[in-house]
C-alpha cells in the first residue's frame, strides 16, 4: 500500500492500483478491507504500533532484559519520580 500511494496520495491510489502493486487478488482484499478507508487506518494503526513499541517498550525491554517484574517498577518508579512534584 505505501509504494502505490507514495508518488500521488492515498486519495488518488485507487483499490486496483494496491492490489496491482502488492499482488493480492480482489477477494483477498475485500475478505480483510471493506473498503479502502478501512486499509488506510489499518496502515495508520500498524505505524503508530510499530512507533509506539520501537520508541517505548522495546527499549524498556531492552533496559530490564525482559524481566517482567523489574520492568513494571522501573516504568512506575519513573513514573512516580517525574510526578512527585506536584502535589
């Protein structure tokens, strides 16, 4: 979806153009898709998904070596010092 709605906008792509350029049949797409709005916020969601986890959990993980316990307090530990000043 993003090669065939780069060059002339996502309003302009149309639903033959996407399934042309990611070689999906008709069916395929509308068994996923109602329409083309409906890939366009899937597309929007997995980007912010991907941004959320690369720029967030992922390095958290990565910081607590995936122990699920160290991470929970480090992210409120966090969370508790940046706050403690307002009240």
């Amino acid at each position: 979806m993003h090669e065939a709605g780069t060059k002339i906008g996502f309003e302009a792509t149309s639903i033959d153009r996407i399934l042309n350029t990611a070689q999906l049949s008709k069916g395929a797409f509308y068994h996923h898709f109602k329409n083309k709005k409906e890939l366009g916020l899937a597309v929007i969601s997995k980007k912010i998904q991907k941004r959320i986890y690369d720029g967030m959990i992922k390095p958290l993980t990565e910081k607590y070596e995936n122990e699920t316990v160290d991470l929970l307090k480090g992210v409120f530990v966090k969370r508790i010092n940046r706050t403690s000043g307002i009240f």
